[in-house]
C-alpha cells in the first residue's frame, strides 16, 4: 500500500506541474492557446522532431542535446508508465466459429484473454458461478460457459442488450446462462436487489442442477454432472473430509459463491462494482477492465467516484490537483502503443481534424454565432484533406445562428486559416505530450481504485489482459476473498 501510495504521489506531481498540457478541449485549441504555455526552450527541440523521433518520445526517446527540462520531463513521465505487457501465465483460448459470431476481431482479442483470467480467478477462488455486469450482448459469457464450464449471470442495463444477448443463445438453449436486465449502481436499494436476484439465480441453476442427478446416481458425461463432481471434489479435499466425492447428496456449495466480473464497465458502473464486492458476502472474486473514465458523475466540483481511496483523496487535496473532463478523457484515450507506429501522414490527418475542428470552433467564438449541425455526422475522413473541402462540407451540413450569410462565414473561415495555419505544428506536439501523461492519469484512477480495495480491508492487484495496440483499456483491477 505504501508503494502504492508513494507512486500516486509523483503520479500527481508530475499531472499538477504540467495541467496546461491536458486541461481544455481540443476542439478549442486555437481558443485556449496551449502553445503559449509550452516553455520556450522547448519549441525549438519538439518542433523539428522526425515522425520516427515523434513516435518515440512516449517511449523515452530523448537526445543529449535537447534542453534539460524536456529530458527530465520525458524520463520522469515515462517512468512512471504503468507495465502493459500481457502475463504469459494466462493463456487466452480458441474460439469456434460459433462462438465468433458477431464479433469483431478486437471484441474476439478481449473476449479470448479475459474468460481466461477470469478462469483463473475462478479457479483460485473456487466459484462456479460468474456474475458478467455490464454483460451487453452476452459474448464473454458465452465463452465462459462453453469453453470453461462456469455458470453465468450476465446484468445489463439496456434490456434490448439483454435480449439481443438471449437470442444469440436461442439455438443453444442454454441452461447455464441466464441474462437478466439489471441496472447497478452504489445505493443500497441496488445493493439489496443484487442481493436478492443474484440469490434467486443461484437457486435456479442448483435446482437445475439437482433435476439433473440421476435417480440411479450414475453420473452421465455431460458437462454439468462432470462439473459438479470437480466441485465436490475439490470441496473434499479442501474441507479434508473426504465425503461424497460423487457430488450426489452434496449440496452444491460452490454454486454458492460467485465472480463478480466486467469487461469494460464505463463510468460510475466500475465503482459500484466495487462497493458490491466488498458488501457482498458470496461474491469472493473480482475481475474489472474499465472504460470511459470522463463519464463519471460529478456533483458541483467534484467527482462522486475519483477519487475512491482516502489516500489519493489526500494527495490530490495536498497538491491541489482537481480533475477535470479533460483529465478523465484523456485516461480513456488511446494508449502509446498506436502512437508508435503512426505514419507521417496518420500525423498530417490528425493536424487537420483537430486544426479544421478548432477553426470552425474559433470562428463561431468570434463571431459569437453557434454552428448547428443538420446532421449527425457533419464531415468524414476524407472531407479533411484540405481546407477548402471542409468548409464545403461544413456549410452544407451547418446552419449558423448568426444573420450573416454563409459566404461570410466561409470568408471568415479562410482568414482564421491564414492566420492560425503557422501554428498547426503544435498540434502533434501538444498531443504527444498528452500521449506520455494519459497512461500516468489511468493508472492514477485505477491504482485509486486499488488502493479503496485495500483500504477496506481486501487484497488487489492489476492485471495487463489485452494487448493494448488492440484494446486500449486493457488494464483488470482483480481481486480474492481468500480465507
Ligand atoms: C462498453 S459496454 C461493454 C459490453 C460488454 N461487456 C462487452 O464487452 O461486449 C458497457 C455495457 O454496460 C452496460 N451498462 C452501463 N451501465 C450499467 C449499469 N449501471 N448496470 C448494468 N449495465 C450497465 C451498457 O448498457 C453496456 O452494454
């Protein structure tokens, strides 16, 4: 805890010194004028810096000859990176094609390496049964029930996931999973009904169970039985009593105690699990990747979940750090694994998106109009390889408030464009500063979440699952109720 505690320290120091790299929306960048903050001595190295040389500054790349100030900054920043690579311990599975469905390839990557970490802890914990929360369609579930035997409850908010979930099982019939709409949160109203419905399913799957026992107790293969015997077995051995290792007359305790899992769990929803693992007796696992850190609720100034632990609430509070959206939104960004292998011209279309945004947004500030979209999408890819097209697209999709005409606008447009165009190269060199501090702030708030569990009395540890070139959030907070 300590270690822990010493980390989020520089982790906070670091945040707080450099705010002015991350702390204003991108799309107002010619507003709010980050460059200006960017210490002199600075421009000249990060302005003249190959793509390769770009790349690789999350990584540490520095050169002897660049001011000290930006060295110190780059090494220390990437120091504290949290380790990302995958454990070798925990070796994903294969998936049939009937387990593909519906998945695309990256949902495929996340799905093969947490069912089987979430086996492990399964295993180590001796729960049968997996609580899924924030379960969406049903796809890591399914894998857990087919490929690794465990029983599944998948919670999900949107019923129409719920039930886009129990058709992609329909052909199946399968009695091992059950989907049900549920929405949690951290209130005891929620906490109670968790505790009741997650009851009431563990009923029914050991009352499946026993109308599956033969009445002359001979075991059959299928899974189920052969499962409950691995059950019983493993609860004899432990218990060191040696009984009905047959799993018939043995109540089938193991479908007693559960997992609490989630696979990207966005916002507050993160949090709440956490409270219900701790406050719940039969929940004696826990294996969490989160996602969408920004979308956190926030009463006044603060947020009601970040931070969770007393711990970073103190350091946040002795170094005045507060977050912000954009602190939050920049965690849930991608991480420097994609960063690194940009193309020169992947770099040139991210200058344009973010420059051609940041002028529309500029010109509507200046000319205090607001810009309307007509339709949901107003530009695509393509529409941002000059400025010239933007601007086509942008007042044909747009309505402005303002009573000037549209050429105005467009004159207006261009202008801003010949006065902000020098300043363009700032924009990658913003950003990769912003790509060396967003794995600080995720591990920042997940390291805060370890820190509560460890507060409250359980143990916690972080677990890289996903290759993060293919999955970003791929960081598990998992924990054991081990007696
Ligand atoms: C990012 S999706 C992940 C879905 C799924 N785990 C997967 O990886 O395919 C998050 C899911 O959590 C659900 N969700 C969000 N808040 C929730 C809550 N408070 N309780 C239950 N489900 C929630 C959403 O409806 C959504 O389906």
């Amino acid at each position: 805890m300590e270690e822990l505690s010493f980390c989020n320290k520089r982790l906070v120091e670091i945040l707080v010194d450099n705010q002015w790299m991350y702390n204003f929306q991108v799309t107002r960048f010619f507003i709010e004028e980050p460059w200006k903050s960017l210490p002199p001595e600075w421009r000249e190295d990060l302005l003249n810096l190959t793509t390769e040389e770009l790349n690789s500054l999350p990584f540490g790349y520095v050169q002897d000859d660049w001011t000290e100030s930006l060295r110190k900054y780059i090494s220390s920043a990437t120091e504290l990176v949290l380790p990302r690579n995958l454990s070798e311990e925990i070796q994903p599975c294969t998936l049939t094609s009937e387990l593909k469905r519906g998945m695309n390839p990256k949902k495929q990557h996340e799905v093969r390496h947490m069912a089987a970490l979430v086996s492990d802890i399964a295993t180590k914990t001796g729960c049968d049964v997996v609580i899924d929360v924030g379960s969406g369609l049903g796809y890591l579930g399914h894998v857990l029930s087919t490929v690794y035997g465990l029983k599944v409850i998948g919670l999900e908010s949107k019923s129409t996931h719920t039930s886009g979930a129990d058709k992609r099982l329909f052909s199946e019939n399968n009695e091992n999973i059950m989907n049900v709409t549920f929405e949690m949160n951290d209130s005891e109203d929620s906490l109670s009904n968790f505790n009741t419905l997650i009851s009431s399913c563990l009923e029914k799957f050991k009352k499946a169970e026993r109308e599956k026992v033969p009445d002359d107790g001979n075991l059959s293969s299928s899974w189920s039985e052969v499962h409950s015997l691995n059950s019983a077995v493993r609860n004899s051995n432990e218990n060191g009593n040696g009984a009905d290792v047959t799993g018939i007359g043995v109540e089938n305790s193991e479908l007693d105690t559960c997992l609490l899992i989630g696979l990207h769990c966005c916002g507050d929803l993160t949090p709440a699990m956490l409270r219900m693992y701790l406050e719940v007796t039969f929940v004696k696992g826990l294996c969490c990747v989160s996602c969408c850190y920004h979308r956190m609720t926030k009463h006044g100034s603060k947020y009601t979940h970040f931070p969770m632990s007393r711990d970073t609430e103190a350091t946040l509070s002795k170094f005045d750090l507060r977050p912000t959206i954009p602190f939050l939104r920049l965690a849930a960004q991608e991480t420097r694994a994609r960063w690194k292998t940009l193309s020169e011209d992947s770099h040139q279309s991210h200058t344009n998106a973010v420059a051609y945004r940041a002028l529309l947004e500029l010109c509507a500030y200046k000319e205090n109009t607001e810009c309307n979209k007509l339709f949901r999408r107003i530009a695509t890819a393509k529409d941002f390889a000059d400025f010239e097209s933007y601007v086509d697209k942008i007042l044909s999709r747009c309505e402005f408030t303002s009573r000037q005409g549209k050429e105005s606008i467009k004159d207006k447009l261009n202008l801003l464009y010949e006065e902000y165009k020098g300043k363009f190269p700032y924009i990658e060199v913003i950003t990769v500063l912003q790509v060396i501090l967003q794995p600080l702030i995720e591990r920042l708030i997940i390291q805060d979440r370890v820190l509560w569990l460890l507060e409250n009395g359980q143990n916690a540890y972080l677990m890289p699952v996903f290759d993060d070139a293919i999955s970003p959030r791929n960081i598990a907070v998992c924990s054991m109720k081990i007696n």
